[in-house]
C-alpha cells in the first residue's frame, strides 16, 4: 500500500509539473503582462523598471523555479484585470463554484445510482426503461441549451426561479444558501450541470450492475437463499461501484473546474465565469492559477478515488500476480 501511495504521488507530481510548465509559457507566449500594466504610453525606463521588479529579466530557468515556489504557496501575482493578488480574488469566487459543483454532484449521485441500480435490478419494467431513455437525452443535450431552455419555461414563462445570479450573500459571509432567495437561484444552475452526470452515472452503474448479476458469486448468493436486499445493495453494488467511483471522482473534478458554460449561461458568480472573463481581457495570471488549480484538484480527486477503490474492492489489493492458485 506504501509503495502503491508513493508511485501514485510521485504520477501527481509530474503532472504537476508538467502543467505548471504549461501555466508558465502562458506568461511567455501570450501578450506582455508589462504592455498590458502601464500601458503603450509608458517609456522604455517605466518598462525594464516594472520588468525587472516581476523577475521578468531573469532566465527562463530561473523565472520557472521562482513561478513553481510561487505557485506552491498559492501566489500567481496580481491580476492585471482587477489589480488585485489573484488568490484574493479565487478565495472570493470559490464559495460560489463549490456550492454550485456540490449541489449538482449530489443531485447526480441521489438520483443517478439509485436509477441505475433499479434499471439493472428491472430490466422489463417500462418506466425504468423510459427513464434510461431519457438519460440518453441528457447526455446528448448541450449544457448552454438545457440552461436556455430551463430559462425559458422557469423564469420567463412560468416566473417561478431567477435566471441569473447567486441570491444575497449576507455581510461578512460566504454562503447564499442561507437564505430561501439563494437556494432559488441555485436549483437551475444545479439542475443544467447535474442532468450530465446524472444520466453518465445511470448508464454507468446499469451496466456495471448487469454484468455483476450475471456472475457466478451472485448466482451463489442468490442460491444461499440470501434476501433481494442483501444481494443486490451488498453483494452486487460493491462489486460494480469500482469503476462508477472512478468515473464519478472525475466527474466530480468537471463539475468543479469546467462549470464554465453553466456559469456563463447564469452568469453564476464562480470559478468558471472568472475564466471567461479573464480570457476575453488576456488577465494572464489568472488563466494560470485556474489552470494549476484545475490540474491539482483532477490530481488529488483521481488519488482519492484510486484509494477509495483500493479500499472498496479487496481484489485491488493483491499483488499483482498474486491471485487465488
């Protein structure tokens, strides 16, 4: 288990890396952060003074160690958007992606397992099967769509739900889910960037739940005279929950760094909103940190799910080689 823990580290640490390199060729590709802060009127003295005091005179070897320390500690500079240190400014949207990410994959989750388990259990049952019908719908239909559509019928034809924003966020906090207003403005948002992982993890554990049906261990089980309950939500679930832990975990890292459109279409106050706007003003420094952020949250979230797995499934925890004789 050490030695599975530290390969799999030493994986995330390269990857790191290699996305930290990435982060850092933005500053050396993509516009001049100094143009971008003083301006065209500035004179040549303004240029190498500002240039010099970001370490933009360094070599590039040396400009890339001082960007991974940096980055270590959470420090990508100022934006040159805002003016303002960049961790200030993800501390402040963060609260907003998290609570829109974590609405959605708990949605996902509460109805996409128990569907797919009941699919998998019942496959004659014509409710079931209109249901999985309709998840091929979700995964086929694009997230800005559903967002307009939903929209549409909730805000602009029936009232019922804001369209747009967050809610109030009370003085001194961080959260709009204390109130009834902020949860109104959460349902729609969560419910355009569920319906996608809602129907992937139907899908999924329907046909992880068939095969492990079929196999002999549950046959066994099922002739042992063990009760439906046991066998199905037991026996059959923790064999087939492996590779939707997998998935989910993934997903997960989605919901949380790529709810762009969904931001956008709701103008949601997150993560993914500050990246389109820092895209459309180049605010370089920010694009970096996202990308970092979005490359260590994918890092982390796939090392807890192979764990979670490990931990799930003891086959995982044989040596390789090492089966039954």
């Amino acid at each position: 288990m050490l030695s599975f823990l530290l390969r799999r580290l030493l994986e995330a640490l390269l990857v790191l890396l290699l996305v930290a390199a990435l982060a850092f060729g933005l500053f050396q590709f993509v516009g001049d952060p100094v143009a971008q802060m003083l301006g065209q009127d500035a004179s040549p003295a303004q240029r190498a003074a500002l240039r010099a005091s970001l370490g933009l005179d360094e070599p590039l070897p040396q400009q890339y160690l001082h960007f991974i320390t940096q980055a270590v500690q959470g420090e990508f500079g100022l934006s040159l958007r805002h003016g303002r240190p960049v961790a200030e400014i993800l501390a402040e949207r963060l609260p907003a992606t998290l609570e829109l990410a974590g609405a959605a994959a708990l949605l996902a989750l509460l109805i996409g397992l128990p569907l797919g388990m009941l699919a998998a259990i019942h496959p004659r049952s014509r409710l079931l099967r209109l249901a999985m019908g309709l998840t091929l719908f979700g995964i086929s239909l694009p997230s800005f769509m559903l967002g307009m559509l939903l929209i549409l019928v909730f805000t602009l034809q029936l009232g019922w739900l804001p369209g747009f924003g967050r809610g109030p966020v009370p003085e001194g906090g961080s959260s709009s889910l204390g109130s009834l207003a902020g949860w109104r403005h959460l349902l729609l948002p969560a419910l355009t960037l569920a319906l996608f992982q809602t129907a992937l993890i139907a899908r999924l554990v329907r046909a992880e739940m068939q095969q492990v049906l079929a196999s002999e261990h549950i046959r066994y089980a099922r002739a042992r005279g063990l009760p439906a309950w046991r066998v199905h939500g037991r026996h059959a679930l923790r064999s087939a929950l492996t590779p939707v832990i997998t998935i989910a975990s993934l997903q997960l890292g989605s919901l949380i760094a790529f709810s762009i459109v969904t931001e956008s279409v709701f103008q949601w106050p997150g993560l993914g909103l500050l990246f389109i706007q820092a895209v459309a003003y180049a605010d370089i420094p920010v694009m970096a940190a996202y990308l970092c952020g979005s490359a260590a949250l994918f890092v982390l979230l796939n090392l807890l799910a192979d764990l979670l797995c490990r931990l799930v499934d003891p086959r995982l925890r044989r040596p390789l080689g090492g089966g039954a004789a």
